[in-house]
C-alpha cells in the first residue's frame, strides 16, 4: 500500500492531515507507517473500526502513537 491508499482508508474515520509510510522493517520484520488526525476524537474513532481490519490480506494492527 502507498500513502494515497493509507490517506483514503483512514480519510473515512475523520480528517487526515499526514500520513508516512516507513521504508524500513520494524524490529518484529513488519512495514509500518503513521497516520495524523486534526482532531484526537477522529483517531479514536479510526482505531475503534480499523484495528484488526484486513487490508489486501494482511491484518492492521492500528493503536494511538506514544513517544
């Protein structure tokens, strides 16, 4: 998946104002990205319903970003 498909899966739960998808490999061997909401209500929402979610036969993992 590109950032355009992350932009309009996640677009449905509010409004997406960046998205990234890392080139590298997490330390588990998995591709990761990151997806900013305007609001913290939108991003709530978008993890209630997308996490778990199959996207081209793979399962999201989606939870909120801790520094």
């Amino acid at each position: 998946m590109q950032w355009k498909g992350l932009w309009h899966l996640f677009a449905r739960h509010g409004e997406v104002t960046r998205t990234y998808i890392a080139w590298k490999l997490s330390r588990g061997g998995k591709r990761f990205g990151f997806v900013s909401f305007g609001e913290d209500s939108d991003a709530a929402r978008a993890i209630e319903r997308l996490d778990g979610f199959n996207v081209y036969g793979y399962r999201l993992t989606v939870k909120d970003f801790k520094f």
